[in-house]
C-alpha cells in the first residue's frame, strides 16, 4: 500500500449517474488484483475529511480506471473533477478476488455499481475460462455495461431485460449451467448478496463476495469496518481481511 498523487487523464458520463475516470499511474508493473481498491482524497480541502473507497475497474499499461455512482457529497465531488487535476490515493488496499480454483466459467454476477472491479477481473480471468455476465440495475437508465462480456441484464422496472432482480434472473439460467464447473464472483448491495449467498450455500455453489461498508483509515487502524463471521467466533476487518470473502465465510 502505498500514497500517490495521479493526475486526471480522463473522466466521463457512462450513463446518468455513472463516471469513469482514468489516471495516469507512474507504475506499470503495480501488481493489483481485481477487487482491491484505493482510497482516494476527493478534495484538496478539509471536507469530506475521509478519504472514499473506490474499486479497481481496470488497469491498462500505466493508467487506473474507476467507474463511479454519484451517491453523496464526495462522490459529487469527484465527479467535478478535470483533466489534469491531481488525486491523493492510497492503495492498492484489501485482498482482491482469487481467480484460481477449479472451475471452467466464471459467473459474475453485479448489481448497480457493483459491477466496477469487473472490467479488471474479466481482463485478468484465465484465457481458458469462459466468462458469463449478469447485471442488475434499478432501470434501463442505469444500466451500465462497460468492460462485461456475455451479459445478461435485468431491472427492477422490467425496462430492459429480464424484470426482477439479478439474483432472480439468475437462478432462472442456473439450468444453462448443469454441466460447467462454475465460480461465481459478486458485488452488490448488500439484499443481494445475502439472497445470493443463501443459494449458494444451500447449493454448494463456489462464490466469492466483495462487500461494502462505510470505511475510514482503510487499511486495518481504526478497526471500523468489522464483519462478522460465520462461525460466530469473532469479526474480520471488510478493508483488510477483505472487501472480498468467500460467501460461506461472513454474516451479512
Ligand atoms: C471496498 C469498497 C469499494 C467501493 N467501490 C466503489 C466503486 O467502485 N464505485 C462506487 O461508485 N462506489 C464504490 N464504493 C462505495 C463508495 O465508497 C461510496 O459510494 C462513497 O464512499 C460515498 O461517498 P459520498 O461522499 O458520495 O457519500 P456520503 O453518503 O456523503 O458518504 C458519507 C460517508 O458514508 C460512507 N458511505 C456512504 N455510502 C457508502 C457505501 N455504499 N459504501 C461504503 N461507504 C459508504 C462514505 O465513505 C462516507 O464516510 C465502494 C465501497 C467500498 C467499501
Ligand atoms: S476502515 Fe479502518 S480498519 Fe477498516
């Protein structure tokens, strides 16, 4: 983990409330594993004083890619920012996604914004694994396919594709695929991770899950972003010990 100041390369309205922006980063060797993060400065000032946890969406020769939902003050902020400007960032922090195992599909399966570490992870998936898509949003509006492949779509309001929620549309394929040895890697709000992680449980399904929690020092000091574990012998820090966990592994 390291602090760097990046200068704005780029920044972009993907749909409504979407962004992406890229940086330009002095290192393109940076080991960073899809689903890690960084915390990033959105002001030169005082407010917001905490820094913001955002995931890595990709990572190409030397420039850092986030995609962003304008959710409150600082991500308004960042969303103001303009090529040339400077971001404060400390990162890569968490443990990212395990893309080993013995599987022959990922499945992703993304909710809203939870769809950002994707794009990297699709990159960094195994030339021999086949990767398949679902993707949930509130309405067409917000559906945001930047960096998927093989997508499958649904929304709340039945404006695009399947009508109900990504878990439903889900488990309505889970016929396609009886015969693939499947892993799936999910982000989300949480209702959704929890009805995901019912079902793979009760299935037996391999799945890792990368949660959210409001976060501060980001890298295991303030010790306030616990999660509980599902043995119920103690807590696991969401910024340390994760954002990502195997799904059998933590109480939502
Ligand atoms: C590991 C991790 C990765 C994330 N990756 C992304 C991403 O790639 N793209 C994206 O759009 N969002 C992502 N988020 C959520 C993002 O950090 C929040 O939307 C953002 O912090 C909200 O800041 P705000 O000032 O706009 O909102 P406010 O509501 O003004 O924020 C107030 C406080 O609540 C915290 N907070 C509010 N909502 C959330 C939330 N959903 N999750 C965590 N903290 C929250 C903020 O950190 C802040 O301390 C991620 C969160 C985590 C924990
Ligand atoms: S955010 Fe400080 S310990 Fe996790």
């Amino acid at each position: 983990m390291k602090q760097s100041k990046l200068k704005i390369d780029s920044i972009e309205k993907l749909e409504s409330n979407t962004f992406l922006i890229s940086l330009k980063s002095n290192q393109s060797n940076e080991v960073i594993t899809p689903g890690q993060f960084y915390n990033i400065k959105v002001s030169d000032n005082d407010f917001p004083l905490l820094r913001r946890p955002f995931s890595i969406c990709d990572f190409i020769n030397d420039r850092l890619y986030f995609m962003f939902d304008i959710h409150g003050e600082g991500t308004k902020m960042l969303s103001q920012k303009r090529i040339g400007e400077e971001l404060d960032l400390l990162g890569p922090l968490g443990n990212g996604f395990d893309l080993s195992g013995d599987f022959d599909t990922a499945i992703i399966i993304a909710g809203g914004i939870g769809a950002a570490p994707f794009p990297y992870l699709i990159r960094k998936m195994p030339e021999n694994k086949n990767v398949v898509s679902f993707l949930g949003a509130k309405s067409k509006s917000a559906v945001v396919k930047y960096g998927l492949k093989k997508i499958f779509i649904s929304t709340d309001d039945g404006s695009e594709g399947f009508h109900g929620n990504v878990v439903h549309l889900f488990k309505s394929k889970i016929l396609d695929f009886v015969d693939k040895k499947i892993k799936i890697y999910a982000c989300g709000p949480t209702p959704m991770l929890i009805s995901l992680q019912e079902f793979v449980i009760q299935n037996k399904i391999d799945c890792q899950i990368s949660t959210e929690c409001s976060m501060a020092c980001g890298f295991g000091i303030c010790q306030g972003c616990p999660i509980e574990k599902s043995s119920g012998d103690g807590y696991l820090l969401v910024c340390k010990d994760g954002p990502v966990f195997n799904a059998n592994a933590v109480k939502l």
